[in-house]
C-alpha cells in the first residue's frame, strides 16, 4: 500500500521524464496496457507515447506542476495536478496550462500509470 509521499516521488520521476524525453524512465513507468486520453479527447498507447518522444515530435522545453492531489486507495492512487507546459508538439510550439488526472498502480517495489485524462484549461 502507498502512501501520499510514496505517489509523489513517482509524480516527480514522470515529469522529469517527460521533460527529459526519457525513454527509459517512461518506459518503466507507464503500464503496458495504458489508455491516456489527451485533451482533444484522442486516445494514446504506451506505445504512441514513447514513439512521440522517441521521434522528437514531443519536445518540452518547461513543465511546472501545482495545485496536486494525491489519493492513495489500496494499490492503486488518482493523481489530480496542474501542469504549465511549454514544448513542441507534432511541430507546433505551445503554452498552457491542462490539468492531468492519473491513476497509478502498485506494480512491485513500484507505480506504474495504467490510466490518464489531460484537459486543456482555458482562462
């Protein structure tokens, strides 16, 4: 069982991957049957994730988290955070802010993401 302080650590260690376009670090912390559902409502594998980075399509420059919720039940934690991003994606430099909601699982000595939702957060 997973404590607030445990999901975090792996919150961290995801966004600094993402940052980095570590494949390694994202390739052990996303599930192999993972859904995520960007915020344009297209759906994504693991598979798609890790090739955006691979090829370079996903690039991002800053990504600032807030505003995190962190809800342990048994071995699995729901992730509420806000995330400011800048990058390039599929070749179009954005800015945003989108809330993600992620749903860690307990695989092991570890977390895994098995489910995620992004929504773009208009002001």
């Amino acid at each position: 069982m997973q404590t607030r302080e445990m999901v975090a650590v792996f919150e961290e260690r995801l966004i600094k991957a993402m940052k980095e376009s570590n494949i390694l670090m994202l390739d052990a912390l996303l599930a192999e049957d993972l859904i995520f559902t960007g915020h344009t409502g297209q759906m994504f594998t693991k598979a798609d994730d890790l090739d955006a980075h691979r090829s370079g399509n996903v690039e991002i420059f800053e990504i600032n988290p807030s505003e995190q919720v962190i809800i342990p039940m048994g071995n699995i934690a729901v992730v509420s955070v806000l995330l400011e991003i800048s990058g390039s994606f599929f070749g179009n430099t954005e800015v945003g802010f989108f809330r993600f909601t992620r749903v860690w699982k307990e695989i092991g000595e570890g977390m895994q993401v098995v489910a995620a939702h992004s929504t773009q957060v208009v002001s």
